[in-house]
C-alpha cells in the first residue's frame, strides 16, 4: 500500500467456505497518532511489558511518574526502572 508512514492500519478479507467474504480496515492502529491509546491502555502495557522482569522494577511508581508527563523528566521516571531493593 501506499498508505505508510502517515498510516500504519490493516487490512483483513475474510472468505468463508459458503462464498461469503467480509473486509475490515483500520487506518490507524491503536497507539498511532491517529488513534492514541488512554492513559489507562498505557498504564496497562507498561504493567504487561514489565511483569516479571529480573531484576524487578516499581512498576507503579512508574506509572504514576508517566501519569505526570509532561511535568516529570525522562531522568525522574528512570530513577523508577532502577531495581528495587530486595526485602
């Protein structure tokens, strides 16, 4: 296509055995300027991406500092991916 790099979407035909065909297209993928993700999507991936990391991160402060962006600097949220103390 020449749909990239403004969009980054999909295309999907479907053609079923009794002949029938359904197509679906998103232009913009969830996270793409045109269709950004919610605070709470972001939350979510963060949480999904960092689970069970070795060595641990504080996951939640993270994501409260990244509740804060703008205001926060990438130096303030890094001090959260460092690894948390073992109890």
């Amino acid at each position: 296509d020449r749909l990239p790099p403004r969009y980054l979407g999909a295309r999907v035909r479907l053609v079923l055995k009794d002949g029938r065909d359904a197509t679906a297209e998103v232009l913009a993928a969830s996270g793409h300027a045109g269709n950004p993700l919610s605070f709470d999507q972001v939350a979510d991936k963060i949480r999904k991406l960092l689970a069970g990391v070795a060595p641990p991160v504080d996951v939640e402060a993270l994501v409260a500092q990244t509740a804060q962006l703008p205001h926060h600097t990438v130096a303030t949220i890094m001090r959260c991916v460092r690894p948390v103390a073992p109890d």
